[in-house]
C-alpha cells in the first residue's frame, strides 16, 4: 500500500472516530501514533512522544496563547461588553437596524481586546440579546447578528486562532496581525451593510428604535481641541516623514477617538492601541504584548471595580481550561503531522497538483471549498491543525507572483475567513449552537435563518480578498 493510500486511510479512520464521539484532539493523537507506529515502529513512537512533548510545550512562543486568553477572559468579566454595547447604541441607535449594527460595532471593538469567537458569541448573548429584544429586533435577526458578531473575534487582532496558525506555519504573528485587521473591519463593514439591505427588505426585521438610547458619558471639555490637535499632528508627521507609519496610524486614532468617541469607550481602546500598536510599531514582541494586555485589562477592572477576586479566580481558571484543551488538540495535531509527514503525502500531493498544471487560483479556491466542507462537521481549531501540513506545502509551491512570505500570510487570512464562516453557517455552526443555548426561546431555524444575509457577505468578502491580494498585504508592506 502507498504511502498516499495510507494518510487517506488515516483521514478516514480519524472522521470515524469523531463521528463516533470521541473528541478531536485524541482522535488526531490515536490514529498519528498509530500510523507512526505502522509506518517506522513502535520504539521510535515512544522516543518521538518522549522528545516532542516536552520540546513542544517547553517553547517559549506558545506561552503567548494563555496570556491572550486570560485577557479575553478578564476583558469578558470586566463589563467592557456593556460599555462598548452602550456606545455603539448611541451611534447607531437612530438607523434603521441600528440596534444590529450596534451589535457588530461593539462585537469588533471587543474582538480588539479579546481574540475569542466562542467568548464573544457568549459575551454578547448574555450583554445583547435583552437590548434586542427590548428594540422589537426579530428573534433570528438578533441572535444570528451576535453569531456572525462573534467571528469578530478570531480575524481583528489580536486573535488566538491567528497566533496558532503562525506558531503551526512558522510564520511572523505580528505580519499576520497586520494582514487581518483590514479584512477584519472589512467583515465589520459588510456585516453592517447585509442588516442595511435586510432591514430594507424587510422594515419588520428591526423596526425604528422606540426608546432613546443611552447616553454618551460627559467628554472632558479638553478632549476635542487636544484630539483636534493630535490628528494635525499625525498629518503633518506623516506628510514631512518625521512620524513613523505606526506613530502616525497610532496618534491620528487616538486624535479620532477624543474628537468623536463615547468617552467612556476609551479604556477599551485604549487596551486595544497598547496591545495591537505596540505590537505592529516593535515596541514589544507578540508574547510581550498579550502579558501588557492582560496587565492593563486587570488593572483597569480592578480600578473600575468590574473585577472582584472571584472574577479574577474564574478567569484564571477559564484560562488553564482552555489553553489545556488547545494545548492537547495541537499535540494531537503534531502527531498526525508526523504521520502524514512519514506518508510523504503532502508531497506527493503537490507533484500531483503541479503536474495537472492547475492554476494557482484554482487550486486555492478548491481548497477553500474544502475548508467549508469540513468546517460544517469539524471544530475550527482542529480543522486548521490537521489540513495545514498537507495544504501549506502545496499553497507555497504555486506561482502567485508574491514572494513566499506574502503568500503564506495572505492564505492564512484566508483560512480565518473561511473558519469565520464554519463558525456560523449550517449545519454545524459553534456560533449558533452557543447563542441558542442562551436564547432557548429562539428556534436554531430561525437562528440559520437570520445568520444567513451574513454568511452570504463572508462569501463576498472571501471571493474579495481571494482576487485581491493586496488587501491583506497592504498594512504589511506599509509597517514592514
């Protein structure tokens, strides 16, 4: 039996183990050490575990997840979801969906500081859904706006899913971090546009709010003409070239946040600008950057008393659960890398591609295609973990006309794209499946349907970023 006929035997042993309940990360390990076993021997299984476990989970590069982690933890506890929720009610509160598109104002905001789709999906179903209902927004509307809201999460930095795709391809994560915020508020945008046309549609969907929305807290009388005074300031620094490219992004949005922001937004953004800037302008590595962000969100929770010590406690313990579950799926993912890599199978499969002459973009679009199929039945996570060894030696033998880096970075924002979309689209849907535990009233049909007009502009936004590269690529180049 080929090589390549053994790593087929090997995914389809795998599938029926899931199928079969067992969880994902020890499917991956049973079946990568028992090909591992077949293929070399049993004795060099045991050595491999023996050396790769610790050499994995001793690496200092990984201690960057637990850290993002427990600052989406703390930043879920804090209340900073209410506070960003009110804000963006109050910008958005007289449009027709306003209400909606607040939800995805505040879900993009919070993504900023949090990296978690899953957390905040819950976050924002237990912070959203009463202000929804209150607004008379249609039940599947609503609850399937804080499930597209919630993919928010993974593709604006920083981004846990994005950090272990650049740890599994060995790529630079603060790249990466720059590649996905313009997708990221592109995905904002467009999901904003899809509750516009829907609400067009359909006026019934959200009918014009009936109540006035909170108001804005008190901005200081000093905060306009300073903001005022930092965005000249960014222009002129900028256009003389004795800013920096960060230093200009940097002041010219903090200048915007005084002159227009609810004051009250600004610890958020604040937290956001320290983490995601200092990691783009080389203050602090990405490791560094994720133990400031969890410094300041519990130092600004403690300070805002929206922290106490059992909220410290059960995000501390939050923490170790899911970097223990992330930490078990990516030694299983190893494994079965080791596997396929003994199959010779991704190589095999890249001289099968490159002799059928296919071209480059046909090629990524069948890989997209496959992406959706699995992320319907396969957690994101694993789904990512298990595809890479075999997908990234193809994706990097194509001709794009880029150099290796730009395409291995573009393609990642590409898998986090189409991860968004498994998160919400039917069947499966984590996303959907979370917020109707939250809201048992609302029927999961209703959910799928009203997520749909979403999914449908994450199709246009992957098709978008598919044919044109240079959208991911652009703040790369311009801070590299």
């Amino acid at each position: 039996m080929s090589g390549f006929s053994i790593a087929l035997l090997g995914f389809g042993a795998m599938l029926v183990l899931i199928a079969a309940r067992m969880p994902i990360a020890l499917a991956m390990l049973v079946v990568g050490a028992g090909g591992y076993a077949w293929l070399s021997s049993p004795h060099a299984l045991i050595y491999y575990l023996q050396t790769n476990a610790y050499s994995q989970f001793a690496s200092y590069t990984l201690s960057v997840i637990p850290l993002f982690v427990l600052m989406g933890a703390l930043a879920e506890r804090s209340g900073i979801a209410a506070t960003l929720l009110r804000a963006a009610e109050h910008s958005f509160g007289r449009l027709k969906g306003g209400m909606p598109m607040a939800v995805i104002a505040a879900c993009a905001g919070f993504g900023a500081i949090c990296g978690s789709s899953v957390a905040t999906t819950a976050t924002f179903g237990r912070a959203a859904l009463p202000e929804l209902r209150r607004a008379k927004v249609d039940p599947g509307l609503g609850t399937g706006t804080i499930a597209a809201g919630g993919t928010l999460g993974i593709l604006i930095p920083p981004s846990v899913i994005l950090v272990i795709y650049a740890i599994t391809a060995e790529q630079n994560i603060a790249k990466l971090f720059q590649a996905a915020l313009i997708p990221g508020l592109l995905a904002a945008a467009l999901y904003i546009v899809a509750i516009a046309v829907a609400v067009r549609r359909n006026p019934d969907l959200a009918p014009p709010i009936e109540f006035t929305p909170p108001a804005a807290t008190p901005r200081p009388a000093w905060a306009r003409p300073i903001g005022a005074v930092l965005l000249l300031l960014a222009v002129a620094g900028w256009l003389s070239g004795h800013l920096g490219a960060v230093g200009g992004v940097l002041t010219a949005i903090l200048g915007l946040l005084l002159i227009l922001a609810d004051f009250s937004v600004i610890p958020a953004a604040g937290i956001a600008v320290i983490v995601v800037g200092g990691i783009y302008g080389q203050v602090f590595t990405p490791t560094e950057g994720a133990a400031v962000g969890a410094a300041v969100m519990l130092a600004v929770g403690v300070a805002q008393r929206t922290l106490d010590l059992e909220d410290i406690k059960q995000s501390f313990l939050q923490t170790a659960e899911t970097t223990g579950m992330i930490f078990l799926i990516l030694l299983g993912a190893e494994v079965f890398g080791a596997f396929l890599a003994l199959t010779q199978m991704p190589a095999t499969l890249a001289t099968m591609i490159g002799e059928a002459s296919l071209p480059p973009y046909a090629v990524i679009c069948g890989m997209m295609l496959a992406y959706i199929i699995l992320g319907a039945v396969m957690d994101e996570l694993a789904m990512i973990l298990l595809t890479l060894p075999v997908f990234m030696p193809v994706v990097l033998t194509l001709d794009f006309g880029m150099p290796t880096e730009d395409v291995a970075i573009w393609f990642g924002i590409l898998v986090l794209v189409v991860v968004g979309i498994g998160l919400t689209a039917p069947p499966i849907g984590l996303n959907v499946f979370i917020i109707n535990k939250i809201a048992r009233d609302v029927p999961i049909v209703s959910t799928y349907r009203g997520v749909l007009p979403f999914v449908i502009a994450d199709f246009v936004r992957l098709a978008t970023l598919v044919a044109f590269p240079a959208i991911s690529l652009w703040l790369v180049h311009l801070l590299g």
